[in-house]
C-alpha cells in the first residue's frame, strides 16, 4: 500500500476565487477589452478553469458571450514514451478555427513549459491566431523552456521534490492547492 505524503494546503476556494477574478480582470485590461477574445483550457484542469474565467469576463461585460473551449494536448507531448498511456480526449474550439482571434490558453500549474509548448503545437491545425496568452493558476518555477505566463494567480516556489495539486470543485469536489512533500 502507498505511503501518505503530507500535504501542505496553500490556497483555499476564497483565494482561489479572487486569484480568478483578478486574472480575469488583468485579461480585459490587456486586450483593452474582450473583442476577438477565445480561452482555451488545457485538458484536465484547465478546462473548468477556463470556463470560470469566460464566466468573470462575461459579468464584467453586462453578460456578453465569451467564447472558450479546450485543448487536448497529449498526442504533441515530447514525454509519450516516459508518461503513462493517456487516452486523448477531444478538444473543442469554438467555431473549429482560432484565426486572427486573441487565445488565452489556461492551465492549472506552470512548471517546467513543456506542456505550453505542447499547446503551442497543438494550436497549429485551428488556424492563425492574432496572439496567444497564457495564464496559470500557479506558477510553480522551474522553467526547462524559455516560456513565461502573461497571468499568474499566484507564484508558488516550490522544491523539485515538491508536487503542486490543484484540486477544482468541478473534478474533485472542493477548490484548493496544495504541496505535497515526498516524504
């Protein structure tokens, strides 16, 4: 039987919320508005945080549609041999082209920027994007690629022998982050 490794909670559904709405808030600033916007969730997490997000964007803009679907990114992962098998699951991009669209892809934690550049890729076959953003939930460090986030919720420096979950009330019931030190 496996071994409990403690766990060490770091954020709770409230900051969860606000890191959210401030993200949220930052895009709008930086778009100087929200025409031609798309958010894009990277699968697993991703997903529902994007969908959050498309809804603050919403609110701020007396209930305006905000397009946002996901991104399934595991047949472009450099790490298919290393990584347990995978099934891939669909993505779904609004309209089935981001061209000439502003994409903020989302994701749970940033680490090392191999996942992004994986995203970067699995873009290609949507279209040309006018640009793509990038925002986390938490950034972790340890970048292995020159890759930065546009939109962080909070930077969290962690050890290389510290894991980082991200736990979302869609999936797994509660919002909450924490880091798991191996024992």
């Amino acid at each position: 039987m496996g071994e409990e490794h403690p766990k060490r909670s770091v954020m709770n559904a409230d900051d969860v919320s606000r890191s959210l709405t401030r993200i949220a808030h930052e895009i709008i600033e930086r778009n100087q508005g929200i025409e031609g916007l798309m958010l894009l969730g990277i699968q697993t997490r991703g997903v529902p945080l994007a969908k959050r997000l498309a809804g603050i964007i919403s609110r701020a803009y007396n209930d305006a549609p905000i397009e946002w679907g996901s991104l399934d990114i595991t047949m472009y992962r450099d790490d298919l041999a290393s990584q347990p098998t995978r099934a891939p699951q669909a993505s779904d991009v609004p309209g089935g082209s981001i061209d000439n669209r502003t994409v903020v892809l989302v994701d749970d934690v940033f680490y090392s920027g191999r996942t992004i550049r994986a995203a970067f890729e699995a873009l290609g076959p949507y279209g040309r994007p006018s640009s793509v953003q990038l925002a986390v939930l938490v950034d972790r460090g340890h970048r292995r690629l020159p890759i930065r986030a546009d939109y962080v919720g909070k930077n969290l420096p962690t050890s290389l022998t510290e894991r980082v979950t991200v736990s979302l009330a869609e999936i797994d019931g509660e919002d909450r982050v924490a880091i798991e030190v191996a024992a």
